[in-house]
C-alpha cells in the first residue's frame, strides 16, 4: 500500500529553490494577471498570500519575491522586450505563457550572473508543468529571440555545435 507522501512524490530530482521560487512567482503573476490589474500595487498581498502557500518553505524566497516584484513592476518594460517577437498580440497569450515570458525577460535582464540558456530551458520547464501542450515550444522561441537582444554578446559567444560541411 503507497503512503500519501509517496503517492504525491514526482519524479526525477528534487526541485531546486530557485526552480520552485520561480513556480510560486508563476503562480502570483498568474493570479495578477487574471486579476486584470495593470498596477503592482496589489503585489504585496499576491505575495502573502504565495507565501502561505504549503511548501513555500522550502523555495528561495528572496528570488521570488524579487521575480514577482520585479516583473509586476516592470511589466510595461518586459513586454516592450517581449512583443516584437509574437505572433499574436500579448493579451492573446495564455496567462501561463504571459507569466513566464515575464519572468524569463526578468532574468535575463536583471541576472546576467544565470546563463541566458538556464533562463530559457528553467522557463521551458515551467511552461511544460503549468501550460498547454505545446506552450513551451512556443516559450522557447520567444525567449531566444529576446535572449539574442539582450545578450547579444553571450549568444553569439555560445559554440555553434555541429556547422560543418559535410
């Protein structure tokens, strides 16, 4: 007989803080957004109530509240980054997507210290755990390109693997 604790167990390694930081901070975007407030005014009651949220504990809280601080502040500037690269206006995008393209353009506007493909592959992650089906794919080609913008020097530095002739 599985014990409740093994029947909720998931697989593969044990989350990081900073990959479950960025979960809780999915989770307040997620909430702001369908809130339909465009003020950050809120953000402290979003993130209380995130933080009482079972497991918090064990997150890196600092790094959440500065991704969701962050990207409810500077929403405005992140779509400005984001949205030359849709295909669709922003409102059109799911809110699991609309969240964690924030997150992802924070990151990689304000943590130049993560590599610009651990961004994209940890927003790849939260995208195939929280979004539709494809919804990462589509995540994913969005952060690259806005990846090549702001990193621009990084990207083109990163080994161009197997370009050879044959």
């Amino acid at each position: 007989m599985k014990t409740e604790k093994a029947a909720t167990r998931t697989k593969g390694p044990p989350k990081s803080a900073r990959r479950r930081s960025r979960e809780f901070a999915l989770q307040g975007l997620y909430e702001w957004l369908l809130s339909g407030d465009t003020d950050a005014s809120n953000g402290g009651a979003i993130e209380a109530h995130i933080r009482e949220t079972e497991g918090f504990a064990r997150a890196d809280a600092d790094h959440f509240s500065e991704l969701l601080q962050g990207a409810m502040r500077n929403a405005a500037l992140l779509r400005e980054q984001i949205e030359p690269h849709l295909d669709r206006p922003i409102v059109e995008l799911s809110p699991v997507e609309h969240g964690v393209l924030l997150i992802g353009t924070y990151e990689l506007l304000h943590h130049l210290e993560i590599p610009y493909r651990v961004v994209i592959n940890e927003s790849v992650e939260l995208t195939k755990s929280f979004g539709g089906t494809d919804g990462f794919r589509y995540v994913n080609a969005v952060l690259d390109h806005v990846a090549s913008g702001l990193r621009e020097h990084e990207v083109k530095s990163r080994p161009s693997g197997s370009t050879k002739a044959v």
